[in-house]
C-alpha cells in the first residue's frame, strides 16, 4: 500500500473511532485497529493522538474548499452564492455525519485545540463567505456598511448551530433545503442594498 494511501486509511479509521469513542476515551491502539495497521505504523505518520486530530481537521476542511469553490465557479450572483455555500456546508455535515460529530462536538472539546491551534484552512474556508460579501458590495448588491468579517462568522455560525442539531438529533425537524434557504434568506435580508 502506497504511504499517502496508507495516511488516507488511518484518518478516515480516526473519523470512525472518534465519533464512536469521542477523542479523549480513542486510543492509538483503537484506530491502529480500525486501520488495519500495526500500532507503530501510525507513529510513521503521525506524533501523537493529538496530532492526527489536527490533520484531520485541516485535510477534511482542506476538501470542503475545493468542493464549495467549484460550485460557485459556476455561479456570479453573490446571492446565490450565500445559498450554495450554506446548502454545500449543511448537506455535507449530513452526508458525513461521523466526519460532522468530530469536527462539531469532539474538537469543541480539546481546550488544548482550540486555545493553540490557529487553523489557516478553516480562516480560508470562512474568507470564501467573506470574498461572496465583498463580491456583493462591489456590484452594489449588497451594503457598503456590512463588515465581511463581522457577516462571515455570523452567517457561519448559524450554520454551524443548524448541524450541530442534525448531529446531535437523530430526526431533525426540517430538510437541509429548508434550513439552507431560510438561513440564507435571513442573512440577505439584512444585506441587500436598498433599490435605487
């Protein structure tokens, strides 16, 4: 098995069991297990238990941009755009809903993570948000007042808060569809330029 094959097996083993055990109860002899791997072959790639959360995190994110960015290649109404990017963010959270409940719940949870790591890749994925506001003002869609950095935390953190629930309730009350399109609509209607 080639070494980038073999990289790929142990974090997809990794999702598995963190999303059964949680991160701090997994072992290293746990996803060595699911891998299918000897325990030492996962120090030939990765330092520590710790240190595969953080790869992870950043290849998993790192996927999400490429697959957001060629959809909205496709489209240049920055309205549209909103409504893609939360449609692609919340269908993929239910599509992968192992990869979902770690990146939701068990990297909430590493105080150690979340006071040290400074992600690049996730500032990217959320600057994709920020780039569609200022895409907007430009054309005079959206207001020159609105702060991109202010909207794209806002805007993601709502839909964050929406597959936080589909991780943790088994029967979510309304589709993806709809929680998409009532999120995106709200957040325009806070946005759009006035007619002229």
């Amino acid at each position: 098995m080639r070494t980038a094959d073999k990289h790929a097996k142990i974090i997809e083993a990794a999702i598995r069991v963190f999303s059964r055990q949680g991160f701090f109860h997994a072992r290293i002899s746990d996803i060595a297990k699911e891998a299918q791997v000897a325990d030492g072959t996962i120090y030939l790639y990765f330092n520590n238990k710790y240190d595969i959360l953080i790869s992870l995190f950043e290849e998993e994110i790192g996927k999400i941009i490429l697959e957001v960015k060629l959809l909205l290649e496709k489209e240049d109404d920055p309205r549209q755009m909103l409504r893609i990017f939360a449609l692609h963010h919340l269908k993929m959270m239910d599509d992968r809903r192992e990869l979902a409940e770690v990146l939701q719940m068990e990297l909430r949870q590493s105080n150690k993570f979340m006071r040290e790591y400074r992600n690049t890749k996730f500032v990217e994925y959320l600057d994709i948000v920020s780039g569609i506001v200022k895409q907007g003002q430009a054309s005079g869609i959206f207001r020159a007042t609105v702060l991109p950095g202010v909207f794209k935390r806002a805007f993601f953190g709502a839909l964050d808060e929406t597959s936080r629930l589909w991780v943790l309730l088994p029967d979510p009350r309304y589709t993806i569809e709809e929680s998409a399109g009532q999120i995106s609509d709200i957040f325009l209607s806070g946005i759009l330029a006035p007619p002229a």
